[in-house]
C-alpha cells in the first residue's frame, strides 16, 4: 500500500483510535528505507495517543522487554504462575491484552535474528484478534507473511525543499535544494546531512542578507552517511557471491544509469550463473538495499561503486564489453578505458562498433575519434577529417579539439591541413559566434586557396551563423560564379539570410526546392525544415509552422545534433513567447539550454538564460531571474562583445534599476555605462539608442539630469523611427 506520507500519518491515527475504545486490535508493519523517518512517524503517532505505548528494539531478549513493559493493574493468577516458567508468546500476548489500550511498537525488525523475526511476526499477526492492543512494526522491507505493509515514501521535491527551508529558517538557492535532493533522493535523514555537509564546506552561506551557493564536487558526500551506509553494505554475508551481485550492478548502473539492467548481462559481468543472481538479488532485496527497479536509494550505488579496486573495475569492465559487442555497441565505449584492451584489440572493436551503429550517426562518429586515437600520422587525422564531418554539427567543442589535434601534426599533406582548418573554424563560429576569430582561423590557410570557391562559400555561411545576413547575401550576390553549382550547405546559408532580411516569402519558396535535391542529406534537411517552419509562423501559416517545427526537432534528435536541438528549442520556445503560452516557453527554453551547454553553444545558451530570466522576473522569482543573468553575463564577457552581450548588459540594469537594494543604483550605473561604451563600438544604431536610455533612466534615479538630457537628446531620433 503506499500513500503520501502525510495521508499515512492521518490514516493511522484514525486507525490508533480504535484501539483506544477496544473495539478491536490492530498490526501493520511501516517499512522503508533507512533513514526514509520511520521511527520519527511512529514517534509522532505515539505521542498524540490518550493511551500508553512502549517502543523496543526487535533484537532486545523477549525477557528484557517483557521487564520493560509496565505492570496492568489486574492480573490474572495465571499469568503470574506462567511467567515465572519464562516469556512464551501466549504470556506476553496476555500481559498486552491486560494492559490494554496499549501499543507496542517493535522497531528494526529486519535486523533481528531469523528466530527472533518469526517470534515477533507471530505476535503481530495475533495481534489483531485481542481487543485494544495495537503492534507496529518498522522495517527496512516489506514483510509478505500476511502483515499489512505501509510503504514511507522519500520525500517529493517540493517536501524536501521545505524540509531544507524550515531547517535553516529562509529561502535557499534552488540550486542548492536541487542538488541536495539529487543526491538524498528525498531522505530526510540524508537531505539534513547534505545540509550541514555544504554549510561545513563553505559551499552553502548566509550573508545576514540571503543565503549563496557553489556546486559542490560531483561526489561530495557527508562522512555520516558514507558511514552509515557502508554498515548497511558490509555487514556479514552469507556468501561472497552476494557482494560480487551487488558490485557488479552497481558498476554498470554508474557506467550507463540510463541503462535497463537485465539479469543476462549481470551475469556475464558477475560471473555468475542465472541461479546465483537471483538468490544474491533476493538477499539484497530482504536487506533494504535493492528494490525491484535496482537500488532502493542512489546512494547505495554510489557507496558500493566507490568501494570497487581498479582490478575489480576492469575485470567487470571486460566482461561488459565483451557482452554488449554485439548486442549493444552504442555501449561499449562506456568500458573501453576501465577494460585496458591491448590499442590493437581496442581499435578494431571501437571501428567494428562504429560500423554496427551505421544508423547513428553521431554515435558512429565518436567511436570512430575514439578509434583515432591508437593511430598516428596521415591515417590518425583521415579518421579524424571522417568523424569530423559529423561531430562539427552536433559537437562543435569536440569538433573543435579534435581539428586542432590534427593540426598539431606535422608533415601531414595540405590537403588534410585544409580540412582541418575548415572544421576548426566552423566549430568556432558555432560555438562564439565570433566572426572576427574565424578570420584568423582561415588565415592559416595558404594564400592561393584563399578566395576560391570553397572559401567564398564557407565565409558566407560563417557570416549567417555570425548573426550578419546582409553582408552574407551582399557576397553571395558579388558571386554570381557559385550560383549555378552552389551546393545545397550554401543554398541553406542563402535561405537563412533571405529569412532574416524579412524575406519570407523568397525564403519560404526557396525552402520547397531545396526539399526536392536529391541528394538533401538528413541534417541538411534538418536546417531547411526549420527555417520552413520559421518563415511560415511569420506568414501567419501557425499551424503549419507547428507541424514543420516538430518535424525538424524530431530529426535533429534522431541524428543526435545536440546543438540543433538546442537552437531549434530556443526558436519554438521564442514563437511560444509570442503566443503567451509560458509554460510551454519555459519548457522549451530549459530543454534548449540542456542542449545548447552539452553542445558547447554557449552564445545560444545565454539566450536561453535570458528568455528563462525574464519569466523568473515576471512571476516575481527575482532571485532566479538574477542567478540566470548573471550565468549568462558570465558566460559572453570572455569572448569578443556582440550585440548579444551589450542585450544582457541591459536586461542587467533594468533588473537593478527595478529592484531596490543596497548596492541597485551603483550595479545599473556600471551595466549601463558598460553597455553604451561597447554599443558604440558595434555600429547598430537601435542598440545605441537602447543603451543611450537606459544609461538617461540610471541617471535620473540618481539624480545626475543634464547628462541625462543630453543621452535622451542623441536617442530621440532613432527612437522615432524605430517601428
């Protein structure tokens, strides 16, 4: 049975009141996880009772509780002259009928002996047949021998940020309760150890005004809970086979948690016959450290991988690799390291997974930049140039590495080097946006490539994803020589600038030819599909636009393109905006800005901060509105200043400048002076504009009116030609 826990607290205390009138008696057992808080709900439901109650441990001696127990105030000759031959179960059962109403709750059950856990079970299941008595058992499993089982739950997201807040007695940074109840997987008793654990660091504190955080490292762990949860882990077995079971499960699930562990693999990897795995799953499964679904709290995991020798991890490491080769390669990548193959033995399985994963792409493409690596020379940067093709759109920052390792070898043939500055380029460009710095990249090419037909082609395309579509359509107009053989990557480029030079209907035509070509690659059809679905929402065609836009999503994460997923989010959660529809914006918004930092994206990224800002600031979230702009001020100020970042730099004082406190007036005057210094440099007139008013609002606040004047006197204009 499984309730919320505070629906389960209600339903017993109505179930306990019966006991008080001795209309009947009453058993179940609370079970759960440790530290999930059974004993703090039976000591909450047995404080509030009219009546008395004693809790023992389930391994004390029957005598000792029997001591513990108080005395009724009539009792029969009988029992006295059978207690003096010892506690038998018919004795104590007496003794807690004479007492009644009274509840005995009998806690840990499943750390009592076998003998001890039938003495106690026989009693509870007796229990109900005597009037007034009521017995609660606590264990860390279900008991299946006819005893109702009330499951506790962990507690939800919301309940353990609560949990947290009332703690420390003030809001908290979500990220830190997320990350916290990442970790405690709602264990109140772990979430509170986490609580203190960050405090103890320094990477959670108050500073009389509000409370800040920094991510912990990834296997931050409070030494309370390690301690307890290797007492849980590594009490005496019964066989060593269960600790291999336990060992090897948590290997793979920390290697691939995505994973759906079958028994087959678990065996291979163990080592162990069907028979074996399932007994040492069925121990487990008795302790409270398994569940049905793999282990009963993260953490156990975590412990038990930790406690893996690397001699360990490589034997379970082997094995896995081995069973997956054939059956699923997409995995094998994850036990390559671990399993320290001779290179030869480890090349020739990464190229035969690749060849296997032929209809992924991207999956392909990685295991073949893996394989690369045992080689050298000429044939190291042709695999290289082969997963490249790929990896440049859907892993600019992989791509990116991998272009200029090619580059640090020398006497390859020019060939290879020219390749390889074009890939490294476009990863630049994907992930900066910096157009200046893809002119230095294409510099290192020798001088009588450059202006050709693949440099004019390539510069027209690093100019659309530079954010500058006039000058893109000004050189491929300059350029009527490509015009007639253009392949279809330029026609994309082209279609883009149409689009974004409000071309719409050119574009949107343009779109259904490039639909036709026969030989439209798959990603490229991606990109044409989206700016389909972009020019048709600015017809008016929404509906269309709609079904346009899934479709292009839809492919890119076939082909695994995390950074077309991610500007194809961003795009649709725009038009949501548009719309009013906020949830589903934000929805979007968050997916493209998961997508966007895996890709390395991180200029798109900062969009997608800004348009969930917003929202925060909005719905009055004004502390995640500032966290989300200040990540994405951080994420632009390293690079070259575009009109993106002074945009931040803007959203940044107008945040200030709506939202009083001691430092307000003086971080609005720094973002908007800033903001108007790098405007001016960039030769966008609206921009200027913007800035130049928002630096006249700053101030005017503060009170400084004639350069206020002059600001707004120099903005006007363009003001009242602004649409």
């Amino acid at each position: 049975m499984s309730l919320s826990n505070a629906d389960l607290l209600l339903q017993l205390q109505r179930r306990l009141a019966s006991v008080a009138v001795r209309r009947s008696g009453l058993a179940f057992c609370l079970f759960g996880e440790a530290g999930i808080g059974k004993t703090k709900m039976v000591s909450e439901l047995l404080k509030h009772l009219p009546y008395a109650s004693l809790t023992v441990r389930a391994v004390s001696p029957i005598s000792q509780v029997m001591s513990s127990l108080p005395r009724p105030k009539r009792v029969p000759a009988w029992l006295e002259r059978s207690l003096e031959q010892g506690v038998k179960l018919e004795t104590l059962l007496a003794w807690l009928e004479a007492l009644a109403p009274f509840v005995l709750h009998i806690e840990d059950w499943h750390e009592a002996s076998s003998e001890a856990q039938d003495f106690w079970l026989r009693l509870v299941l007796a229990a109900p047949q005597k009037k007034g008595v009521g017995m609660i058992l606590t264990s860390r499993v279900a008991i299946a021998n006819g005893l109702e089982s009330l499951r506790l739950l962990p507690l939800d997201f919301e309940a353990s940020t609560a949990l947290l807040q009332r703690e420390v007695g003030a809001d908290l940074p979500s990220e830190a309760t997320a990350w916290i109840f990442s970790k405690a997987a709602g264990n109140p008793l772990f979430t509170l150890e986490f609580l203190k654990h960050l405090a103890r660091l320094g990477l959670l504190w108050n500073d009389t005004h509000r409370w800040h955080w920094r991510e912990p490292p990834a296997d931050a762990m409070p030494i309370t809970v390690e301690a307890l949860i290797e007492q849980l882990l590594f009490e005496p077995l019964d066989t060593l086979d269960h600790q291999v079971v336990l060992q090897a499960q948590a290997f793979l699930e920390s290697r691939v948690p995505q994973f759906t562990l079958d028994s087959t693999l678990l065996a291979s990897v163990a080592d162990l016959n069907q028979l074996q795995i399932e007994a040492a799953q069925a121990h487990w499964l008795r302790r409270g450290i398994l569940s049905p679904t793999g282990f009963a709290h993260p953490l156990f995991r975590e412990v038990t991988f930790r406690q893996l020798v690397p001699s360990d991890r490589q034997k379970f490491a082997t094995r896995a690799l081995h069973a997956l080769q054939t059956s699923q390669p997409e995995l094998v990548a994850e036990f390559l390291e671990e399993s320290q193959l001779p290179p030869e033995t480890a090349f020739n399985t990464l190229i035969t997974c690749a060849k296997a994963l032929a209809d992924q792409p991207n999956r392909a493409a990685q295991f073949k930049a893996k394989a690369a690596q045992f080689l050298s020379g000429e044939a190291k940067a042709k695999l290289l140039l082969e997963a490249l093709a790929v990896l440049v759109h859907s892993e600019p920052k992989e791509a990116f590495n991998h272009a200029e390792a090619i580059l640090e070898q020398s006497d390859l043939p020019q060939n290879l080097r020219t390749d390889a500055i074009y890939y490294a380029t476009t990863a630049i460009v994907t992930t900066s946006r910096n157009i200046e710095a893809a002119e230095a990249s294409l510099a290192r090419l020798p001088s009588h490539l450059l202006g050709d037909a693949r440099h004019i082609s390539s510069r027209i395309g690093f100019l659309m994803m530079c954010g500058q579509p006039v000058q893109a359509l000004e050189t491929w107009t300059a350029h009527q020589e490509l015009h007639q053989s253009a392949e279809t990557p330029v026609l994309v480029h082209v279609l883009s600038a149409l689009m974004l030079t409000g071309q719409m209907q050119a574009a949107e035509t343009l779109t259904l030819d490039i639909l036709t070509h026969p030989n439209l690659l798959p990603r490229e059809k991606m990109s044409v599909l989206n700016i389909r679905a972009i020019s048709l929402a600015q017809l008016g065609q929404l509906g269309k636009s709609e079904n346009v836009a899934l479709e292009a999503i839809d492919l890119a994460q076939e082909l695994g393109q995390h950074n077309a997923v991610g500007a194809m989010l961003l795009n649709r959660a725009v038009t949501l905006e548009r719309s009013g529809q906020r949830h589903a914006m934000r929805d979007h918004a968050t997916r493209a800005l998961a997508a966007l930092e895996q890709a390395g994206n991180m200029g798109l990224a900062a969009q997608a901060q800004l348009m969930l800002s917003n929202d925060d600031f909005e719905t009055g979230r004004d502390d995640r509105a500032e966290e989300s702009l200040n990540a994405a001020y951080a994420t632009l100020k390293p690079a070259a200043v575009s009109p993106f970042f002074v945009t931040i730099e803007l959203a940044l004082t107008r945040f200030h400048l709506q939202r009083p406190s001691q430092y307000s007036q003086t971080l609005a005057l720094k973002y908007a002076r800033d903001a108007l210094r790098q405007a001016q440099g960039l030769g966008q007139a609206k921009l200027l504009a913007s800035a130049q008013t928002h630096l006249c609002l700053v101030l005017l606040q503060t009170g400084q009116v004639p350069e206020a004047q002059t600001l707004l006197e120099s903005a006007l204009p363009v003001l009242k030609d602004a649409p």
